[in-house]
C-alpha cells in the first residue's frame, strides 16, 4: 500500500532586492533532535482521498506553526513524489511569521525504546527562515524542488 499523500505551504518572503528567504520547519521528537543537513522540512501533512490537498496544507501549516497561514495567492508548486515514493503537493504564499513564537501540536510515542513510557514531543521543534541556497541545504533532498519550484514561479510573476 503506497503511503499517503501530504500536502503544505511553502512560506516565502523578500528581504531585499532580488533576495528571498523561505519558513523551514525542523521535526521534533528524538530521532530528529541531532539532525540538521536535510532533516527540515515544509510545513505539511497527509490527508485522506477525498481531502481537499490545498485545505489539508492550510490546516497543517497551523498545527504545525501554531498560527494560520497568511491571507494571499496560493501559488502551486505541484506535486513531488519524494525518496521514500510518498507524494508531497505543496503551495506557496508570500507572508511573514516570527519563527521564535511558534507553538507546534504534539505527538506521543514510547521513548526510550522498550522503556514502556510514552513521551509527548512537538511534531516541529523549530522554525526558521534560510535564503534558498541554505534551504537546498536544510530541506530532505525531496523537498528541494519545490524551490526550484518557486523560483521559476517567481520569475514569471509580473
């Protein structure tokens, strides 16, 4: 059975003539925690058939960041079928967010390993903003061509 389809948001900003940087989310619990270098991610979910992909990728956006998406064009990236063969749609959308007030939902899982204890941890840990050469370095390697994704929709934007 092929694993269920995600959808997210790819927040963008401009900083600065012809500079953009874009919200990076790291995933929290303990397998993450010692992981930089491709290990974050944009901020996204599965959905069921049927789901709407674009409200699934809202909805994430704020369990995940604590805060709804801001108001704006969606711009779709399209769809990408990643390393592991799960298929990631995502959208972009030009805003601004505080990375250091982000509050995440949580998850629970038994840690340590055969301890018996269940542990709550956040599903995102950390937030950041990276110019895009950083973030082709931060994103799981199948996640980056949603930024090759994104720079061509912008350079096409009038």
């Amino acid at each position: 059975m092929p694993p269920s389809p995600s959808a997210g948001l790819l927040l963008y900003r401009s900083v600065g003539r012809d500079r953009i940087e874009v919200l990076l989310v790291h995933p929290g619990g303990p397998f993450w925690a010692r992981k930089d270098e491709h290990a974050w991610s944009i901020p996204k979910g599965e959905y069921q058939p049927g789901d709407d992909p674009l409200s699934a990728a809202e909805r994430e956006f704020a369990e995940e960041l604590g805060t709804e998406p801001p108001a704006g064009d969606r711009i779709e990236l399209g769809e990408i079928k990643q390393p592991s063969r799960k298929l990631v749609r995502a959208w972009a959308v030009e805003g601004d967010l505080d990375p250091g007030g982000i509050t995440s939902n949580t998850f629970d899982m038994e840690w340590p390993r055969g301890s018996g204890r269940v542990r709550s941890f956040p599903e995102v840990d950390r937030a950041a903003w990276f110019d895009l050469a950083t973030a082709r370095t931060k994103l799981h390697t199948g996640q980056v061509p949603f930024v090759e994704k994104l720079i061509v929709a912008l350079a096409k934007d009038p």
